[in-house]
C-alpha cells in the first residue's frame, strides 16, 4: 500500500469532490449536510492547512486544521473513503494534522463530531483526545459531540527527548 499525503488548496478540484462526498455521507448518517460555515481561505497556511491523502496516486482521505486564535485550532473534514476504510488512514492524516499544527504554533486542537459517527469517535479517543465544552456552529445542538488535544510543543515529544538523550550518551 503507497500511502502519502499533500498539502492542497481547499478549493482543488480532489478536495472539492471528497468534500463533497463527505457531506453525502452526512446526509445519510444525520438527515443533512454539516451546516458550519468553511471560508476556503481559512485552510491556507499560516492560517490552517489541509491535506490530502492518496492511496496508490488516488485520492481517498482528507482533513485540515483551522486556526481559531494565536493558539488553537480546529479539525475539519477528516474524510476516508468508503473503499479505503479500516488501513489506519485516518489516523495518519490525524498524525499529520496535529503535526502540522504544532509547527505552526498550534498547542491546543478542537473539533466535533456526532454520535453517528462512532468510528471517528474511537478515533479521537484512541488519539488521547478528550470532551470539552461546545463550540461554534453546533455548541448548543444536544447530539454534538466535543474533542480537544493539547499538542506537544513542535521537538518536545516524548520519542524525540529519548532520542536527544540517547544521542548525547
């Protein structure tokens, strides 16, 4: 499996489509699509990022981060595709979300799901992701489900401070 990924516009024509598929896939699970509003501008670097992952040279996952202030940040459109589903996908584009974040000074990420999306719940769990309060477009919708990570400082992982003192020694 050739898995990698890279940065895109949120307007690229692959984007669009995924995004686009996503939000079919909203309508079934929830009766419509996710109504918060996405300024494509906002994914564009320093502001946010987004990527997206190609699995064998096609398309098949995305996600981006949005800055919400100097520190934090929100996920948005994490997306596999039905056919590519169950590889760790999604957890390689999360890996590279909070990544990216981190190099740009991001110490806090955010994002909501629903409890019709069960998988991405496990997701964010598994990922050391914890509730928070409500926020944005769906703080007061009562079936909205909340996440937060606070990031490592970009050098501070736990792995790269055992390599540093394994490389002094």
């Amino acid at each position: 499996m050739g898995f990698e990924l890279e940065v895109r516009p949120y307007d690229d024509p692959d984007v669009r489509r995924m995004v686009d598929e996503v939000q079919a896939e909203y309508v079934v699970r929830y009766g419509g699509p996710d109504a918060a509003a996405v300024d494509p501008a906002e994914f564009s670097p320093p502001g946010g990022l987004f990527v997206v992952g190609l699995l064998d040279g096609v398309p098949v996952a995305t996600g981006g981060w949005r800055r919400l202030d100097a520190t934090s940040a929100e996920i948005k459109r994490m997306y596999v595709s039905v056919g590519a589903r169950r590889r760790g996908l999604s957890r390689l584009v999360l890996a590279e979300l909070e990544r990216s974040a981190a190099t740009a000074g991001i110490t806090e990420l955010v994002l909501n799901t629903g409890p019709e999306q069960p998988e991405a719940i496990a997701l964010y769990q598994s990922a050391a992701y914890l509730p928070i309060p409500g926020f944005g477009h769906y703080a007061c919708h009562e079936d909205a489900v909340f996440f937060g990570k606070t990031l490592e400082p970009e050098g501070n992982s736990a792995t790269e401070q055992l390599a540093g003192t394994q490389r002094q020694q």
